[in-house]
C-alpha cells in the first residue's frame, strides 16, 4: 500500500513537473538508495534496513528558490531483545519494520552565496512487528510522525568546472505523534504526544554532465517521541543518489 502510495505521488509531481520542463524552469529528478541502520533506545539490537525512494525538484531557472518533494520506503528485520529495568522482564524474539518516511522541503539560497535555508512538512509511518522467540507474535505497533521543519545547507565547489562539490544539510523538526499498540491477550492501546527530529548529512556529489550527476553521502535520522513512554530512534547509513536534470 505504501509502495503503490509512493509511486502515486511521485508520478503525479512527474508529469506535473515534465510539462512545465520547456517553460524557463529547473526540473530535476534522483531515484536514490538509503542503506540505514535503525537504533532504537528500547531494543539492544540494531536493525539493518534499506530504504529506497525519488526526489524530484523544480524551481524557476532565473530563481533563488526551489521545492523538493522526496519519499523513502523500505522494510527489514532482525532479532531483538526488549530493554527493561527488570533484568528478568526483557521478551527475545524477531522484529520486522516497515518505514515510509515523505518530505516536501522549499529551499532560499543567497545571492552570491552556497548557504540555504528551507521549510517543509514530513510524514513519517512505521510499522513494527514483534515475534517472540517461544510465544509467537507478540505485538504489532502503527506510528504516526507529522513534522514541521526548517533546514539550513551548503554546498562548495572544491575543483575547477564545477564538477567535484562537497555538501552539508541540517533539518530540524518539530511535531507530534500517534502510535497504535495490538499486544496478544492484551486490549489494544494508544500513545501520542510531541516529535523531535534531527536529519544531517556530510556528502559528495561529482558531476557527469550537463543533465547528470552522481552523489553520495552519510545521513543521520534522529526521532525522539515524547509519550506516555520517550523513545529515541537513529537512522543512520549511506545514501546514494542519481540526478538527471530537464
């Protein structure tokens, strides 16, 4: 479902996007590929997952200012041991993830200058599948995550014709959440309460030619929930990227 969501989304702001390509505008898209791993403060262990997606970015070509509308969708599992106060009370077992992570960001840059600011909306959906190691599946918990966020990035060319650049991004986001908890023999339960988000990254992105590049940099994605119960998770990996400009 979220799969066919993203494709959707991203098609529609395609084609939207091709048919205004010849009219003095920048129009640009990456597919791109997140090999993270997820840290979370009530587990010990730490889950590889890939996330791959698109962004796609269009502004006026005389302009100072862009949008960028990006989606993230993956899955993975690993084992996993619950962290409790009670040394007796941690349950083992496997755990699946299932992430989706939409962004829209608008971005000023200076005149004369590789520093830019932006604000934006995210969407954050997780779904999370707990099996214990003897009694089964144990719970299943739907997470919610609505941000509103201000950035500030730059970027420097380090070679002559502009095709070695280094890159730097910080986002920070402010919002809430909704979690939905189904445990086995227990009664379903909720959660909801403030998000704080922390996204940045240190990259490289070397240009091929005029209507393609290749990028890559390392991403860190901190969420703290503030519930009923306080969560911290980090995302954390490599990402690769292809953008080919119209």
């Amino acid at each position: 479902m979220h799969i066919r969501s993203l494709v959707a989304v991203l098609f529609g702001l395609l084609i939207s996007g091709t048919s205004i390509a010849g009219e003095n505008v920048n129009f640009s898209i990456s597919p791109r590929a997140y090999f993270t791993y997820i840290d979370s403060s009530d587990f010990a262990e730490v889950t590889p997952v890939t996330l791959g997606g698109l962004s796609i970015t269009i502004g006026p070509a005389a302009g100072s200012w862009d949008l960028t509308v990006s989606g993230l969708v993956g899955s993975g599992d690993s084992g996993f041991t619950e962290l409790a106060e009670d040394a007796f009370g941690g349950q083992e077992g496997q755990f699946e993830i299932d992430r989706v992570d939409y962004e829209a960001l608008w971005r000023y840059r200076f005149k004369d200058s590789p520093v830019y600011i932006g604000f934006g909306a995210r969407f954050i959906d997780i779904e999370e599948e707990f099996i214990g190691e003897f009694s089964g599946p144990v719970e299943f918990q739907t997470t919610e995550i609505v941000l509103g966020e201000f950035a500030v990035g730059l970027s420097g060319q380090v070679s002559e014709g502009s095709r070695h650049s280094l890159f730097s991004n910080l986002v920070v986001g402010i919002g809430s959440f909704e979690s939905d908890l189904m445990e086995v023999g227990e009664p379903d339960d909720s959660d909801d309460g403030a998000t704080f988000l922390f996204d940045a990254n240190l990259g490289y992105q070397y240009v091929m030619n005029q209507t393609s590049s290749i990028s890559a940099r390392y991403r860190v994605i901190a969420v703290q929930t503030a519930g009923f119960e306080d969560e911290l998770t980090v995302v954390h990996g490599p990402e690769i990227a292809l953008t080919f400009r119209f």
